[in-house]
C-alpha cells in the first residue's frame, strides 16, 4: 500500500527541497516512463524532457522552480508563416531546408509522423510533381 498522510507529505517536501529537476527527470523516467509508457511515448517523452525541460531547468532544485517559469510547450501560431520562425519547430528538426524549382532557398515544415526512429515527410524526399501549363 503506498505511504499517505503527514510523514508522506513532509518526505515529499524534503525530496522536493533538496533535489534538481534533472534528479527528478532521471526518477521520472526509471519510475513511470520506462514502466507505464509505449516504446514511442518513452521516446517522446524523453525527447520532450532533452529539448525543452533539462535546458531550462535542469541544474535548479524542484522546490526553486516557480509555476510561472513554465511556458506552454506550444507557441502561439496565429498565421501559417508564423510557423517559419516557431522555436519549437525549428528546435525539434520540424523544418527543413529546401530549394524550390525556380532555385529560392526557403524551409518547409515537415510531416510530424515517425516509424521505427524514423520521421517521414521530408519534403526533399517528396516526388517532383511537373508544373501545369
């Protein structure tokens, strides 16, 4: 039976006191993601906890990290060329740079699928469709 009441509380505080975020990602993952989550959660999961939790607070205790710290992890698109200058597009690999038929450089958001490690929709990769006349 799991441990409850005013001794759980005060372990919890005292856990929460004296570790770092990194400490708790890395108990995190040990104690739920590697037992309770599918093969591509884990990933993503761990994907998510590299990219965007450890850079910013990885190295500060629990109990230091205040609420208001914590961004939502999906910036505000209001139009679709927001999407160009996305932080969490660009770091995450979501585009890619391309060369259109007429030689302008530009980058396209890829397709955001991925099987067996593999993330698919590259836009080079896309067939070449003739243009009409």
């Amino acid at each position: 039976m799991p441990e409850s009441g005013p001794l759980f509380l005060r372990r919890f505080e005292d856990l929460r006191n004296a570790i770092t975020v990194a400490e708790l990602a890395e108990r995190f993952d040990e104690t739920h993601i590697t037992f309770q989550l599918k093969p591509s959660t884990q990933k993503e999961y761990r994907r998510a906890i590299q990219l965007y939790i450890l850079p910013a607070f990885g190295t500060k205790q629990v109990a230091a990290v205040a609420q208001a710290q914590i961004h939502d992890p999906f910036a505000p698109i209001g139009r679709p060329e927001d999407l160009f200058e996305d932080p969490h597009l660009i770091a995450s690999g979501g585009l890619e740079e391309v060369t259109l038929p007429d030689s302008t450089a530009t980058r396209l958001p890829v397709l955001p699928i991925a099987f067996a490690d593999l993330r698919l929709g590259q836009a080079s990769e896309l067939a070449t469709v003739p243009p009409r006349h």
